[in-house]
C-alpha cells in the first residue's frame, strides 16, 4: 500500500524538494513579505531578506514574486543560480534576459546602457522594476559591485529595487561597502519557528494534504519533539516529519507519536541543526 493510501490523502504533505504551493505564513515569514511588499511600493534601492539555510529564504522569494506578479505597475523578474553567473558580465547578462533583453556578444557598457534604457521605459510607463535575486550570499565581490552600480545607476529614475535573498554573511558583505550599504532600505532576518508554530506548520501541511483533523495522524507530544529535533527550522521540520510518517508506517502505526519522532531521527534533519 502506498503512503497516500495508507494514510488517507490526496497528495504528501511533506515532499521532499520544495513546493511553493504549501506555504506557511508564520509570523516571521509573513511579516518579511508584508515589509518587502511596503518597501517594494514607496521606495528605490536594495532590500535584504537573509536566514541560514533551511530557513524558507527561497519559498518567501516564490511567495514575493507570485504577489508581485497579482500586482498591476510591477515589472519583476528573478535571478538564480548565481554561482554560475560568472564573470559579472554573465551575471548582467542574466539579469537583462529576465527581463526580456536579448543581450547576446554585447560589452558590459552596452548592457548597462540597454538596463537603463529599459528602467527608462519603464518609468514612462508608471512600472516600478522588481530584481530578486536568490543566493545573493554566493555572489562574487564583481557581482556585488555591479549590484551596486545598477542601484546607484538607477537613482535618477528612481523605479528600480533589488531584494537580495541570503545567508546572514552576506549582511557583513554589505556592511564592507559603504556606498552599498546606503542604498539599504530594509533588512529582515528570518528565525526558526516556535513550538507553537512549529506545531500550526504541521498542521497546515496535513490540511493541505486532505486530512483536516490533523490529531488523528500525529499526537501533540510528536510536533513537540519535532521541535525539540529540529530547533523550529523549516526544512528541518518537513525532513523529519516526513521520515516520522514514514516510520509510523513501516510500524504499522496510524499516528505519529513523540516515540517514532526519536525512532525517525536521521542525517537530513540533523545537517540543518549541526
């Protein structure tokens, strides 16, 4: 029997890859997107959301983008993998092709004109421009220097914002380059979940699996020692959730129970807590 199946759902509650379409707005990631929306609207320049990993950096980039994209007079586009994006003149260059430029054998002076050009339509047009860009803790010193040239090319139009999604080092990055770092206009730090929210994202994501009394899979006592295993990060949670679900069955057990949680700890949950 498969694990659907056996536990009466529709679809798993905790995959094993990310899915933006199971987002649990906890306090601090709810609180992140309303600030960044707010910042998005009144002002120009760079924002930062930082958290370490497993944290929900990327899923809030996927939250931001998915309002952004519901909201009229916004031009977004997103940027990642940005280890690849080298030299910087690679990275520009993916930077425009989100945007839709064809930037093909250009010089990085001829991509920078090309950004302006498009900052300065778009200015016509009443759009205010969105770059998100995930991993920005990756980003080369060059990359982040283009960064900064790009806000500060953009000032006089004053359209154009950047949020950077990263591990807390990249706030030292920034702070090491002042002419950057005034260009800040808000910096969110994610934290982990609290018991209580630890226990409310369980839930959430067993509703959203078809199961709408979520104590008749999984005891409170479990979702406690959920916590306890994972320290409230998000990543962490699903990981060992998941393998908890996976023990109960293989037991032949019907409800997750703070036993099968210890039964359950393995190396996926533990690299985010080490």
């Amino acid at each position: 029997m498969n694990a659907l199946t056996y536990w009466g759902m529709v679809r798993d509650p905790f995959p094993p890859y990310m899915s933006e379409h199971i987002y649990y707005p906890a306090g601090g990631h709810a609180n992140g997107i309303a600030r960044l929306v707010d910042a998005l609207h009144c002002w120009s320049g760079i924002s930062l959301l930082l958290g370490e990993t497993g944290y929900g950096k990327t899923t809030l980039l996927h939250e931001l983008r998915d309002a952004l994209g519901h909201t009229a007079g916004i031009c977004a586009a997103t940027v990642t993998h940005t280890e690849i994006c080298l030299p910087d003149l690679q990275f520009l260059r993916a930077i425009l092709s989100q945007f839709g430029k064809n930037t093909d054998g250009r010089s990085g002076v001829a991509c920078r004109a090309e950004f302006q050009k498009f900052l300065d339509v778009a200015t016509m047009r009443q759009q205010r421009v969105v770059l998100c860009i995930d991993d920005a803790h990756m980003l080369t010193s060059a990359q982040i220097d283009l960064v900064r040239t790009l806000a500060m090319d953009a000032q006089i139009s004053g359209n154009l914002h950047i949020v950077l999604f990263g591990r807390v080092v990249l706030r030292d990055k920034i702070a090491r380059r002042p002419q950057l770092a005034q260009q800040m206009r808000i910096t969110h730090l994610l934290n982990p979940l609290s018991p209580v929210e630890t226990c409310a994202f369980i839930a959430h994501r067993i509703a959203w699996a078809g199961i709408s009394d979520w104590e008749s899979c999984v005891t409170q006592d479990a979702c406690d020692a959920i916590y306890r295993t994972t320290c409230g990060i998000p990543a962490a949670i699903v990981a060992i959730a998941r393998a908890s679900f996976i023990e109960a069955q293989f037991a032949g057990v019907r409800r997750v129970s703070a036993a099968i949680v210890d039964a359950s700890r393995n190396e996926t949950a533990a690299r985010y807590v080490a």
